[in-house]
C-alpha cells in the first residue's frame, strides 16, 4: 500500500530518534527520483533513502547499495554543495500528512550556522523532494511545478515554500477529546444511536463505514479503515446511519485504540505475506493489521519498508532480466523450429533419390529403344520388373544416353542431400531440445546468478558461438529422440553444432569465478539449491545446465543417487547418499523434485512424471555434447507428481517469516 499518515508519524518518531545528530557523510542520485544520504552517527554508517518515484514514494533507512551515474545531477549537485558535513537537527512530519521534514544544521559561505530542511512530500504522482534555505524559501526540486502546471501552487527555486493544501479531514489530535467525551465505557448498555453517531458529520452518515472513515479521518488508508470496522466485527460497506447503538460503540472503540496508540507511539511496525513460504512482503504498515494471514514483526518500520522495496526491486530486476532472456530464448527456438520444418521437408523430398537412380537404369536398359526427340519412355510392368506400368519423362534436348547421365546425376544430388539434410534436423532436434533445457532451467531461476549463468550458456553455446565451432556428434536414445538434458544410453548417431571458439570459451568461464582479462574476480555461481529429505538426506538441485554438469560429474560421488525427468528438459538432482540405502521415501521426494524443477511443472501438480535414477557413477558425459547433457544406463523409473520442495522440503536454516 502506499505510505499513510499514521505510518508517516511512526516512521518520523523512528528516524528521528535514529538520525539526530547524524553528520552528513555522503549525498548520492542514483536515479531522477532518489535521493541517497550516508550518514555518520555514534561511529555507525546509516544510509537514508528518499524517493519521489510517483509509484513508490518512501523515505526510510535502507541497505541497498546502488550504482551511481558518472556524473551527478544538477540536485544531487546542489545537495552536496549545501549539505555535506551538516548535521541532523530533527526529522518531522506536520500532523498526519505524507510529508517528511529533515532540518540540518550547516555553515554558508562565510561560515556562519545556518538552518536548513529538506521537504519529503509522498503523495503519490504529486510526491516531490524540495530542499529549503534558512527563510524556508525554495532552493531547488527535484520536480519544478510552475504556474502552467499548477496555478494554486508553485513549487519552484526562489519561491516561498507553501505546503500542500489541507483536506479539511479531522486530525488525530481532534478526534481524541470527541471519542473520549462520548464516555464509551461508561454507556455499554445504551440503545441510543444519536450521540454516538453525531462523532460523523451529517454527510458521511449515510456512507459505508471504510469510506465515511476515509474521508473523515487525516492519515488513514483503506487499509487501516478495513481493520477498524475488521476489529468491530462488522462490515466495512454498511452504512453509518444503519448501525445499532452497540455496534456504534464497537466501531468507535476500536477507532479509539487506534486514535490513542498513535497518540502514544504505541506502534506494531509490520511486513505482510501471501504464504509462510514467502520471502516478498506484499504488503507494510505501522500496526498489525489482522487483513492478512502471515505478519512478520519488524524492529522498526524503516526495516519493514526496506524488506518490501528492496525484495520488490530485487524481483522487479529479476522478472525483467528473466523476460528479456525468455524472448531471446523464445525468439532462437523458434528459428531453431523453422529450420527443423524446412530440413525435415528437404529430407522427405531427398528420399526420391531411389527414383531417380530406378530412372537412369531404366533408360540405359531401354537405350536402345528410345529415339532421338523422345519425351517418355513407356515401360508395361513386365518390362519394369515389379508388375506395375512406368512412365519415364525424357528431355527431348538431350540424347538417351545424357537422359540416363542427368537421372543419375540428380540421384546422386538427392543422396547427398539426404545425407546433409538428416544432419541438420539432428543439429535442430539438439539445439531444440538444449534452448528448451534453458527455457526449464529460466523458470526455476531465483537468482540474478541464475539468469547470468543462463546468459552465458546461451552465449558459448548459442548459434553465434556455433557458427565459428567445428562439428561433434550428438546424443540421442534408442529410438533417436532427444530425452532433455539426461539421455539413456543407445546407439550414437548424427551431429552436433560446434563448439565455441576460444573467446567464447573465455567469456563462459567467467561463471566459474575465474579473474577475467581485467584482474577483477568474477562473482562466484550459487551453489546448487539444497534441500533436506524428511529422511535427512541432502538433496542437491542443479540451477542451470553448466550447474548440471559439475553437480553430476565433479561433486556427486558414484555411489550417490542420481535423478533426472525422462525425455524432457529438467535439471539433474542429486541424493547425496553415499553407500547408504536410500530410502522409498526420499527417493519420491528427490523424484517429485525432478519432476518439479523441469518442463512437466507447467502441466500443474495432477500430472504424472517419469523420473529415472540411478547410481551417479552410472551417468556419462559424451565427447562434444552441450552442457547439461548425459547418458545414463542400469536405470529404473518412478512415476509421481511433481510438487514444490519449498513445501515438502524446506531448506535447512531457513528463518521462519510466520
């Protein structure tokens, strides 16, 4: 929700308390909405964050750390100027409005203290930071509002600093003498609805509670008039004037707690989540609202804003990040779809090449009796040999003899056609079947390593780095179809793209967390995703394909489990079981996590999987064959569900969000 009023007064008490006497260290822009202090208080760095951003206006102490543009804004520029090394008197907000104000203590220029604020105004589109000398007239904006724009008022350098325009609403230090005069505690048992309902002016009367609340209180948001009519026990959307007497003086005694906890800064700073398996906080406020199933108490209501921005910036990033490589991936396979339908039609026309052989034997058989002109040759089914009549097209330009050379000379096109052209659907399938590994592998990527990694296959493997590349057999099953990343051994046949060149090969290894041409150390990958069985066995998941193939054949010892979905893209999972047994039920839950961390998830939870497992000793890598892919032999099979392991199988160490 957007930042209220009440939680505007819960956050000013928080900071100002935490930043007095802070001495500004460090002022940053790192975008046209925010504004980034570092602060220097009691041999502590804090970091300030304050955003004009129309869809995400705050102000609170955050641990994010972002990249700077190279050179700072005129703003940012003038902030520095002002008030680098100044010191933090108070941080304020006017009543219960969305509106911050910091005072600095500073020196101008002939070194005289000077006082200075800051004006936070998180109103949504309207939100502004506005930065004032000692005559509270406008140094500079962050947005300029001019006459054209706004004609009651102007918010530009020079200007005398006017503040938004009040709504008229009632403030919470008004409505607490009214609520405490309607002697609520004293009257429990009265029928009359007069003297409780005379607390809402005669318009509001007739509205539903939510919205007569909303519009009659300063600072409250939906959200907080739902809990009070929540905490009531009634229904936000009945109207005022339809209440009995008793349950008046319910909606009015729990607007009353809420009016005397924020008089007392008795708040419950909170973050709100879907599912207790969440990590995303959907929702803040000051108090503990009852609305939603899962609250997470927050030291301060500072640390819950900055778990909601930071994780929905984190995921914003990531989403983002994860549909440009989705369309990159998505836009190569279907190319790699394309050239699969042209090379298969290519091979189904290839195959008349018998025909065409048949022809030319046919001709040089009957040479003899063909005349020069002739344009067919007429064969019945005794001459053809197989019972059936013949009819063979002659080119009257040529002799029988060159009849009987050009048959022959397409045949011998059409076979090596036929040859080229099973190759190249072979390279399709493979580069079908790799692409739709990646596009499993993106959906199961929670990390910004995860998509790195993803981005680097695709760059060493992809059909840029194939081009330059020599050719390398392939990997297929029994039947010649391509089983995803794992593959159960069979004969080998057909080709492979190449591998990437040698710069390629250097750009893929940044993922190892080698230095790069530079000296700077790479970030290392994330480990494998780990879970615990409910038998206490790690299970290992592998992220990406280049994850695959070191978990597999690197990490895993030959005695450990190995489990893959068969015949489509999945990741490899690994029982770390040693020479133990593994029990019937670790198996299915190592076996539904297969299912689940592969392309079978999309079909939902009702779906039935094959997951083949066997030793990891068992699992084989040929020669030249892309990243993520094996064969394997002396399997067996299970068949379940796939289902997600954050439920079934939580990860040890977790922190609990309930």
């Amino acid at each position: 929700m957007p930042l209220d009023g009440i939680s505007t007064r819960c956050l000013t008490a928080e900071l100002n308390l935490a930043l007095t006497d802070a001495r500004v260290d460090r002022i940053h822009q790192p975008d046209r909405h925010d504004i980034l202090f570092v602060l220097r208080r009691r041999h502590e760095n804090l970091r300030l964050i304050v955003s004009a951003n129309p869809s995400s206006p705050r102000l609170h102490l955050t641990t994010e750390s972002r990249e700077n543009p190279a050179m700072p804004p005129m703003f940012c520029m003038l902030l520095r100027k002002h008030l680098l090394g100044a010191r933090i008197l108070s941080v304020t907000t006017p009543g219960s409005e969305r509106i911050v104000e910091i005072r600095f203590l500073t020196q101008n220029e002939l070194g005289d203290k000077v006082e200075k604020s800051l004006v936070a105004e998180l109103m949504g589109r309207h939100s502004n930071i506005i930065f004032l000398n000692q005559d509270r007239r406008i140094h500079d904006a962050i947005v300029h509002v001019d006459a054209a724009v706004s004609r009651v008022r102007e918010v530009m350098p020079a200007r005398p600093y006017v503040a938004p325009p009040d709504q008229g609403k009632r403030t919470i230090e008004d409505a607490a003498p009214m609520l405490d005069a309607l002697d609520l505690d004293n009257r429990p048992d009265s029928p009359e609805t007069a003297p409780l309902l005379a607390f809402f002016p005669d318009a509001l009367q007739l509205k539903g509670i939510e919205k007569a609340l909303l519009e009659l209180m300063a600072g409250f948001s939906p959200a907080l008039c739902h809990e009070i009519a929540f905490q009531a026990g009634l229904d936000g959307r009945q109207s005022l004037n339809r209440l009995r007497a008793d349950q008046l003086r319910l909606l009015l005694l729990a607007l009353r707690q809420v009016v005397r906890s924020t008089l007392n800064g008795a708040f419950r700073p909170t973050a709100f989540f879907r599912a207790v398996d969440e990590t995303v906080p959907v929702d803040f406020h000051a108090f503990a609202l009852s609305d939603f199933a899962v609250r997470r108490l927050m030291p301060s209501l500072s640390d819950a804003m900055d778990l909601y921005y930071l994780e929905r910036s984190r995921q914003n990033a990531l989403n983002q990040r994860k549909a440009a490589l989705s369309r990159l991936i998505s836009r190569q396979l279907d190319q790699a779809r394309r050239r699969l339908i042209i090379h298969q039609t290519d091979l189904e026309e290839s195959r008349k090449k018998d025909d065409y052989k048949r022809n030319g034997d046919l001709i040089l058989a009957y040479l003899h009796t063909i005349r020069e002109g002739q344009t067919t040759l007429s064969l019945s089914g005794e001459e053809t040999g197989d019972g059936e009549p013949l009819s063979v097209e002659l080119d009257p330009s040529l002799s029988p003899s060159q009849n009987a050379q050009y048959a022959y000379k397409l045949y011998a096109k059409a076979r090596n056609r036929a040859v080229m052209s099973e190759r190249f659907v072979q390279e399709d399938q493979s580069e079908i079947e790799w692409l739709e590994s990646l596009e499993s592998a993106l959906a199961a990527a929670e990390e910004p390593a995860d998509l790195s990694a993803i981005r680097e296959e695709l760059a060493a493997d992809g059909p840029s780095a194939r081009m330059t590349g020599s050719n390398e057999s392939s990997v297929t099953d029994d039947n010649g179809l391509a089983c995803g990343s794992g593959t159960r051994s069979g004969p080998q046949k057909g080709f492979e793209p190449g591998r990437p060149s040698g710069r390629k090969k250097s750009r893929a290894k940044t993922t190892t967390g080698k230095r790069t041409a530079k000296g700077a150390k790479a970030p290392a990958p994330l480990p494998p995703r780990r879970y615990v069985s409910s038998d206490g066995f790690s299970i290992l998941v592998g992220r990406n394909n280049l994850q695959n193939d070191q978990l597999t054949l690197k990490q895993a010892h030959k005695e450990d489990t190995w489990l893959h979905v068969q015949r489509m893209p999945g990741t490899h999972v690994i029982i770390q079981n040693g020479k133990k047994p593994v029990p019937q039920r670790t198996l299915l839950e190592a076996a539904e996590t297969a299912a689940y961390f592969s392309r079978a998830s999309v079909a939902g939870e009702g779906a039935k999987v094959a997951v083949d497992y066997c030793p990891a000793g068992h699992v084989k890598k040929p020669s030249g064959a892309r990243p993520g892919k094996v064969i394997y032999d002396r399997y067996q099979t299970l068949i379940v569900q796939p289902r997600d392991p954050k439920r079934l199988l939580p990860k040890p160490h977790s922190p609990d969000p309930a």
